[in-house]
C-alpha cells in the first residue's frame, strides 16, 4: 500500500505542479524558437544562393561581372534604337499631314503654274520637283558676228546619284541649227558646281533673231545614259546686246523639241606609254537609229586616228546584220608614241551597211586633245591610268555636229610624197 500510494501522491504533486508551471515552461518552447528561425534563415539564404551560382560558373568573378555590364549596355542602347525610330515616324506622319494641308492653299498663280499649265499632277508640297537653278551670260559681238555664252555655276541641283549627290556637267547648243554643241567639264559629288566656261557660236545678226540657247544640265554616269536635270531655254529676239546679259534662272523640266536620239556606244581605250600603244575595244551599242524599211539596221563601226586635225589611221568592225543594239567586242591596236598621244584625236562613227548604196552614216563622236567635256574626261581618265583598260558610254552625235567642231583636213600624206 505505501507503494501504492507514493506514486499516487507523486502523481498528483507532479500533476498540481504540471499544471501550475505550464504557462511559463510551454510559452518559450513553442513560440519564440519558431519565430527566430523563420527570420533569420530566408534573408541569410538568398546572397548564399547567388554566392553558390557565381562560384559554380567556371570564369573569375571580373570577367563575370564584365558580362553582365556588356548586356546591361547593350539592352540600353538596343531600347534608346526603338525609342529614335519610333520619333522619326511620328515626325513623318506630321510631315506628310503638312503637306496635305499646304496643298489646299495653292493657286494657278505660282510660277510653277505659269511654266506648266498643266498642275492636276503637280505635288507643290514635294521638294523633289525643284531641279536647282544656273547662272549664266550672253554677249553678242556685232562686228565678228559671234554670240558668247558663258556657264559661270550652279546651286541646289537636284540629287540623281544614290548618296544624295551629282555629277553635273552642262551641254550648250543653238536652236535650229544646232551644228556645235559644247559640254563643260564634269564635276564630281556635288549640287553647286562653279564651272566658269565660255564658249563662242558664229551666227549672224539675221539668225540670231531665229535662234534659241540650250542650256542643259546632266548628270554623268560612266556605265549608263546620262540623267538630264534640267533645262534652260532663251529666246534671243528682241534682246538688248548693248551690254552683257548675266542672270540666275531656276531649271526647268527638259522638253524633246528638237532631240534626236541617235544611240549609244560603249568602248574602252587603254594607252601604255612604254610601249606607244593605244588600244581601242569596242564593246557595244544600243538604241541606234533604225535605217532599213524593215526598222532594223546593218551597224558597223569606224576607229579613226587623225594626227593634227589630218586623218592618219583607219579600222573597222564587223558588220552585225539587221539589229539595232549590235555586239562587237572587238579590239584594235595603234602603234602612237608619247609625243603623238597629246596631239590625237580619236573618231568613233556607226555605219549602215547597205549592199546596193552607199553606206551611211548614224551618228559620230570624238575624243582626244581637241574633245571636251565626256569625251575629253575619257580621253583624261586613260591618259591618267596607263596600262589600264577604261570604259564609258557615250551619246553619238550627228556627223555635222562633230565634222564642223573636228574640222578634219585630208591624209596624211606619205613621206615620200612630201614637199621637200
């Protein structure tokens, strides 16, 4: 019984101090301890977790951080790209809204309605119509029966050229005679070309009153037609010639009046000066002039050398049979030394054959120490690159244009037949 009873007495003591202790033995155990882990493991955890990533990447820790600045950069720039080309849109939305707007206020009273009438199609609020502007002179020599015109410059052609540039050069001719025609020189990458030529037409004072300048500004292109820019056109009656005519005109739209396309012809010229060479290939030609009642041609072309204006060697291609854009591809050598290169000139003429007739003549040009404008910056470009084939396009002409400008003399002659 007392063994019985001890524990049962325990029991109860340990239960009555089980239960007077129990708030202050279960409070620290069950909710302070929990409290301090949940915050004191999550903030240690995570610079652990990148600490483990950065000593897990097989790179030191500068090349690391090196990275992540090169992406950081490149992400910036690639968002300041899309934040620039969304603004350039939204200004050519605004532009284009101004223009519409700037339509409704035009009239028929500008100048450009009083050069063409005709405006359904004209865009006023475009730029690209503007074709720039050339200031030329004029002075008519009574007594030597000679009109001067004078190509002094040019200012904001209109751009033909993929940069955003020309090469402009200006053909000046007489109206409806138009037997010389003069170029200047070309100038390279620009829209405000300083030229300062003149060039001298004998025309009588009764002629004059009939005749018309041409002034027409070109693009140049080596290996394709020249683009037109612009034109202008004077009627010289009923001009004051007491004193000089010196002027600024805006360019207009060229017309077709008296244009005659003759075709185009493509060759290279190549010059050695060690061994007095000059070679001429002549490549090809294109939208030549229809001959023959069938509307096709039978082309050949003349090479011509003349020494000093006088005619000194001779070649010919062969004859390509009904076509109007023949292909030669042929070469031809000349023995010219040094001293004779800077007094050659170099003749170019496409022929019509014709079995029953005589041949006759499509169109002409010429190059060499007398040439001007593309044909003397041919003849410059080979003279300047020897050993070095160089090709170009060139308009023909009519053989009154280039036989009145060249003024060939005859052969020539022998050395035995020469005077002694």
């Amino acid at each position: 019984m007392p063994a019985v009873h001890q524990p049962i007495a325990n029991s109860s003591h340990a239960n009555g101090s089980a239960t007077a202790d129990l708030p202050t033995t279960v409070h620290p155990i069950t909710i302070i301890p929990t409290t301090q882990t949940n915050t004191t493991i999550n903030p240690a955890s995570v610079p652990n977790f990148f600490d483990d990533l950065l000593h897990q990447i097989p790179l030191p820790l500068w090349a690391i951080y090196t990275i992540f600045a090169v992406g950081a950069l490149l992400i910036l720039i690639c968002c300041l790209c899309i934040c620039i080309c969304c603004c350039k849109e939204k200004k050519k939305r605004h532009q284009k809204k101004d223009e519409k707007i700037n339509l409704i206020g035009v009239n028929g009273n500008t100048t450009t309605a009083l050069v063409q009438p005709d405006v359904a199609d004209v865009d006023y609020g475009s730029t690209e119509q503007q074709r720039g502007k050339l200031l030329y002179s004029l002075e008519y020599n009574a007594a030597l029966s000679e009109l001067t015109v004078g190509i002094k410059e040019a200012n904001s052609l209109k751009a033909m050229d993929l940069g955003g540039s020309s090469d402009p050069y200006v053909k000046v001719y007489i109206c409806p005679d138009k037997s010389k025609t003069f170029e200047t020189k070309v100038f390279r990458k620009t829209l405000k070309p300083i030229f300062n030529e003149q060039f001298s037409f004998q025309i009588s004072k009764s002629s004059l009153l009939k005749s018309t300048v041409v002034m027409k500004v070109f693009d140049f292109n080596r290996f394709a037609k020249h683009d037109i820019i612009g034109e202008l056109r004077f009627q010289l009656s009923g001009v004051d010639w007491n004193h000089v005519i010196e002027e600024w005109q805006d360019l207009a739209e060229p017309t077709k009046l008296e244009e005659e396309e003759l075709g185009e012809i493509c060759f290279s010229l190549r010059y050695v000066p060690t061994a007095s060479k000059l070679t001429v290939v002549i490549l090809e030609a294109k939208n030549l002039k229809s001959m023959d009642i069938g509307g096709f041609s039978d082309p050949y072309v003349k090479v011509q050398l003349a020494l000093d204006k006088r005619k000194w060697k001779k070649r010919k291609t062969s004859m390509k049979k009904k076509t109007l854009s023949p292909y030669y591809n042929e070469s031809f050598t000349f023995d010219v030394t040094f001293e004779q290169i800077q007094r050659v000139n170099l003749v170019i003429s496409v022929w019509d054959h014709d079995a029953m007739t005589r041949n006759d003549a499509m169109g002409k040009i010429f190059l060499g120490c007398d040439a001007a404008g593309n044909q003397l910056r041919h003849w410059a470009d080979m003279l300047s690159n020897p050993r070095r084939p160089v090709a170009q396009w060139h308009s023909l002409l009519s053989d009154e244009q280039v036989n009145s400008t060249l003024s060939l003399k005859k052969k020539i002659p022998l050395r035995h037949k020469l005077p002694r």
